[in-house]
C-alpha cells in the first residue's frame, strides 16, 4: 500500500481532512503505514436535532377552581340505555311468559269440556300452570298417605314424550314439546279433584269406579279438544282422545290404589 501523500481525493469529495488530527496512534508500534489519527476534541453538541417552534407543546392555562376540576365527562342518562322510559318496559311476568289471564282461560276450558278452545292461546308454550297443578296433584296423594312425587313427574315426562310422537306424525302443522306439556298438564286438573276425593272416601268401590271413569273421559275430552283447534285437526278427536285417556288412567290408578 502507499501512504496518506498518493490519495486520491477525487474519488470522494468529503470535508474530513487527514492533516486536522491531534492526535496519532500506532497500532503496528513501528510507526508504519498503519497509523490513524482521533480526533479527542468531538463536539457532541453539534448532534442536537433542530426542533420547530410549531412542534414544541404550549403549555394549556388551568381554567378550573381549587378543589374543583373541570368537567370533561358527561355523563350519559340511564333512559338511553333501557329506552325512551322506564314506563315502557314489560312486566317481569310476561317477559317469563307467565300470564295469568291466559292461565285463567285455560283453566276454564279444561273445567268446561264444552266450551270451545281459543287456538292461539291454546298453542302457548306455558309451564306454569301445569307444575303448579302437578304439585298439587302429589299434594293431594301426600294427603292420603301416598308419596307418589317421582311416578307423577315420571309419568307425566314419558306421556308427553309419547304424545309429542303422536301428535308430530298425525298432524300437518306439527307441536312443539312444551305445548304438548302445557296442554297435558292443564287437563290433569280433574284428576286433583278425583285424589281430593280419595283423601276423604275409598274408591275402590262401585261409586269410585264410576267417578274414575268419569274423570278419566273428562281429562282425555279435554286435552284431544284442545290439542284438535290447536293444531286444526278436525275429525281426529277421539284419535287423540284415546292415548290421552291411557295416560290419565295411570294417574287415576295412582289415585285410587
């Protein structure tokens, strides 16, 4: 190699010059072509970037009293949350579907056999009713010292499982599963009457087997009616009327025995 004299600075123009150094370091120790020259006397200020005056923040005046921030949050009214009022909300009943008035009407068509079915009502899915006459059902059998409370909701479980089927194949329109509960379970309503009486009198005599068998029709007469302007099956009445009676009589074996 050749010395610092033959560079050619024409190849890089820069404004770095050998000659500035004040100091000199010889790493071959023999002063050779190897030599290198620091400067000590960097000026690190110089690397300060320059910031505009537009960049830089503006302190913001505080405009608020001692104690007392400013408000920078509004808060929002509960009404637009639930709606336009709190009036306009539906009633904890009816959002659980239960309602009494349809309750009430159901009840009454079981209780009269003749009168005809409302089928819009007939075709809710409503369980209150039925667990209520369900309790009152095995109520009763405790009465008359039968603790009977699993064969009731057993049984009532495998008829409305059967009855589902049923009806599911015979009708056009199809049921729903807690419909057919629904509707089993408002017809068992009779049936109370007849363990209220077995609290009281026998009925394994020639009097309470008629009134079973008389119960027994006016529960299955009951549910085929409704189950028929429910899912407008005409003319299939005592096609339902018949695995309905067969579900009843087990509860009315229950009831007596």
């Amino acid at each position: 190699m050749s010395g610092f004299d033959n560079f050619n600075t024409d190849f890089y123009q820069t404004s770095y010059s050998i000659d500035d150094q004040t100091h000199s370091y010889d790493y071959s120790g023999s002063g050779g072509p190897y030599n290198k020259q620091y400067n000590s006397g960097y000026d690190y200020a110089q690397q300060s970037g320059f910031v505009p005056p537009e960049m830089m923040q503006q302190p913001q005046p505080y405009t608020g009293q001692i104690y007392q921030p400013a408000q920078t949050y509004t808060p929002t009214p509960a009404q637009s949350f639930y709606g336009s009022s709190f009036e306009d909300e539906p009633p904890l009943l009816e959002e659980l579907g239960i309602n009494f008035d349809h309750i009430w009407q159901k009840t009454l068509t079981v209780l009269h056999p003749l009168k005809i079915a409302d089928g819009s009502i007939m075709n809710e899915t409503d369980l209150a009713g039925p667990m209520v006459f369900c309790l009152a059902f095995g109520a009763t059998l405790l009465l008359a010292g039968k603790i009977q409370f699993g064969y009731v909701y057993g049984i009532s479980a495998i008829g409305c499982l059967g009855m589902f089927f049923l009806l599911n194949l015979m009708s056009m329109t199809g049921v729903s599963f807690g419909c057919v509960a629904s509707v089993l379970g408002y017809c068992l309503l009779p049936m109370i009457l007849l363990s209220g009486f077995a609290v009281v009198f026998s009925l394994q005599g020639m009097m309470g087997i008629i009134l079973t068998a008389g119960i027994i029709g006016w529960c299955s007469f009951s549910a085929s009616k409704i189950f028929i302007s429910a899912l407008a099956m005409e003319g299939q009445q005592l096609l339902v009327a018949y695995p309905c009676a067969l579900l009843y009589g087990v509860f009315a074996l229950i009831s007596v025995f």
